[in-house]
C-alpha cells in the first residue's frame, strides 16, 4: 500500500478525526485533486467522521472508527464505519423540506452528496463510502466537468 492507500482505526475522538482527514486532503494534494475538489472533500470527511464519532460510537472512546483511503490521479475513495448501531438514511428528514427548514440535522448528509460523485451507505448504516472522481476545466470550456476513464 502506497501512502495513498492505507486503512486506519481510532478511538471515538475528533481530534484523532482531524489527523486522518488531513493525511487524505494531503494524498489529494499529492494527487493534483483541484482546490475544490479538495474543499468538498475536507467538509465531507469532517461531516462523516464526526457522524461516526458522535453519533455512531457515542463518542464511547472503547469503540473505534475503522478508514479505509485510496486516492489515485482518478479519484479519491473513502470508507467510513463507525461500531455503533447504524441508522437508516432514509429516515433523515430532508432539510429543505418547508417544515424542516428551522430544524437540526439532515444538512451534513445534504452537503456530502452535494459535493462527492458518490454517497452510499452500508444496509446497517454503519460505514458511508465517499467516492470524488476528478473534476477538471477544459480550455475549451472553461465549466467543470467530470473526466470519465
């Protein structure tokens, strides 16, 4: 496994969190990933670490979030699971939604899926994958589009 491949677990703490969100922004950087790409990467690790952190291991620092991380030229791959109970996402209100528009919660996920190619999450709702494929500007054209391999 290259720097830009590894897998790591750590205790239910942020600040452990932060490291292993920093060693993948820099594998990204490493990669040539855009400035945005990298942002949108940075919010979404934040949001889904901390989910796991918090929420899915209850800040229990008995429990573990287990990452995985591959980050190539392509893209950037990332697997998230905390040990906790799971939950569905399905069950998230949508914070758009008129009546859910003063109401916490459901921004985080709107956000990763905003920036990421993919979200998905495991049927326990225990690990979120996180899929960035390069976005790059044509000369031709200077909008983002997305390089298809």
């Amino acid at each position: 496994m290259s720097d830009h491949d590894f897998e790591i677990s750590f205790s239910s703490d942020t600040a452990k969190g932060q490291e292993v969100r920093e060693r993948i922004i820099s594998a990204m950087d490493a990669n040539g990933f855009s400035e945005k790409d990298v942002f949108g990467m940075r919010l979404s690790l934040e949001e889904a670490l901390v989910n796991a952190i918090k929420h899915g291991n209850g800040m229990d620092p008995n429990k573990e979030v287990h990452v995985t991380c591959h980050v190539d030229y392509i893209q950037t791959r990332i697997t998230i699971r905390d040990e906790g109970t799971g939950f569905d996402p399905r069950d998230i209100p949508d914070p758009t939604d008129e009546d859910n528009l003063e109401k916490p919660g459901g921004r985080g996920i709107m956000l990763m899926k905003a920036f990421m190619t993919e979200v998905s999450y495991s049927d326990d709702g225990n690990e979120v994958l996180l899929v960035k494929e390069r976005e790059v500007e044509t000369e031709d054209d200077p909008s983002t589009v997305v390089e298809e391999g």
